[in-house]
C-alpha cells in the first residue's frame, strides 16, 4: 500500500496531460479575485529531479515532458510552461514539479492548500518542498472529507492514487459522491490511469452514471516499455471550469500526433 514512489515516473505522458489540465483550471480559478481552496489527497513529494536515478532508469519524462518542451507542445504562455520555468529558476533545470508545486506556483497568498501524503518518506520530501501548505501525513480520503466542505469554499480537489490498491476503484465512485453532496461548488478532479485490462471501467461508469454532466477526458499513448500496463491517461472533473474544452481539444490534437 506505501510502496508507491512518483519519482520513476515523474513527467511522463500521463503527468502532462494531468498538469497541463490542472495548470489550466488552476489558472482559470485564480483569475477571479476571491480566495478559494486547493486540496490533494494523494501528494507525493512535491518536488522531482528528472536527472535523478529513478527518472533516468524509466526514461519516461523524456517522452513526457522533456519532448513536450522540445517539440513546443505547449505554448509559452500556457500555464503549465510558466509553473516549468519559475520552478526550475529556483531549483535548477532538471527539476519537474508535482501538482503540489504547481499549485503553489499559481495560487495567491489568501488561497489555502491542504496536502495528504501517507508515505513516510514521500511525506518527509513533501514536508521540505511545500512549507506553505497544511500537510497531513493521513489518509488522503478521510482528510478530504473531513474538510469539505473547505473554507473558503471556492476550490478544488485533485484525487491522484496510484491505483496500487484495487479497492480504489470501488470507493472512488462512492467517496466523490459524498464529497459532491457536501461541496456542490468544488471543482472535483480524478486522475485515473487507462490500463490494458480496462479495470477502470466500471468506476468510469458508475461516475459518469452519477454525474452525467461531468468532464471525461482521456489519451492513449504507447506503452512506456514493453509488457507495461498503462497504455493512457484519464481525468474525470465533477463542475468542470468554462472553457475547459478548448484546452482538451488542444491535448487531444497533441496526442494524435503521437
């Protein structure tokens, strides 16, 4: 259950597509004056050296994010492009950083972010890398419900697992209910892998079920090796920002390109 570490996939072609939305709607929120909150179930450490052993042994940021910068898959002004090159002025050109690093980077000092890492040591890195957030070292899906609805209540939720624990695919459905139910306002974002044996299946329907008007985005790509499972990536967003679709026909044209 705690065996997970980013850090070998950090940047890769699910990240961009998962940063490149959250960027955008993080951006999207910020540009009205009122605070609003951010809040993550499933943070990680933070803050990523994509020359580090476990990134280099996987190379999967070289066809993530280190492509994207090549190939401009993303303009200048996006916002993900902008969070790349303010962290990597202070922490050095190798440097990628995790959603909880992109949120710092975007949101205002009256915001408020609140982090959940489980991992001791992921949690111990996050501790460093994000000293302006609330960090609870606790499971991410009780954190959030015992929050929600937050203060203030403009915000959003990212739900991240890595998906090591098949239960999370039953409680998914049901824990986004409650959280909707009580935060009716909350941009709720999941994050889930596509995986060749498609077990994210039922939990896609049982959402969609639930929330018919809700975003369903989705890539494929190739796998990162061979025998590799995770074959794309899929974000499902409950009170979706206007205008998101703009930003996912331009990741949609992206990977077609592949």
């Amino acid at each position: 259950m705690l065996s997970y570490q980013h850090a070998y996939h950090a940047g890769n072609l699910a990240d961009f597509q998962k940063h490149a939305l959250l960027a955008w709607m993080l951006a999207y929120l910020t540009d009205k004056p009122k605070p609003m909150t951010y809040i993550e179930t499933h943070a990680g450490r933070g803050l990523y050296d994509l020359g580090g052993d476990e990134a280099r042994k996987t190379g999967e940021a070289e066809a993530g994010i280190s492509r994207a910068l090549t190939e401009g898959w993303l303009p200048e002004t996006h916002p993900l492009r902008q969070v790349l090159a303010s962290v990597r002025r202070e922490y050095g050109p190798d440097a990628y950083p995790g959603s909880p690093l992109i949120a710092e980077t975007l949101l205002r000092p009256d915001d408020v972010i609140h982090l959940a890492e489980l991992h001791p040591a992921e949690a111990d890195a996050l501790a460093d890398a994000a000293p302006f957030a609330h960090l609870h070292r606790e499971d991410g899906f009780a954190m959030a419900n015992a929050l929600c609805p937050p203060m203030p209540r403009r915000g959003l939720l990212l739900i991240d697992p890595s998906f090591e624990v098949k239960a999370d695919y039953d409680r998914i459905p049901r824990f986004i209910g409650q959280i909707a139910r009580k935060w009716n306002v909350g941009v709720i974002a999941l994050w889930y892998p596509l995986l060749a044996d498609a077990r994210h299946g039922p939990m896609l329907k049982a959402l969609q079920v639930a929330f018919p008007e809700a975003l369903r985005h989705e890539v494929q790509f190739p796998p990162a090796r061979p025998g590799h499972g995770m074959v794309g990536s899929g974000m499902f967003v409950v009170n979706p920002p206007f205008g998101i679709d703009e930003e996912t026909r331009r990741l949609d044209a992206i990977f077609a390109g592949l």
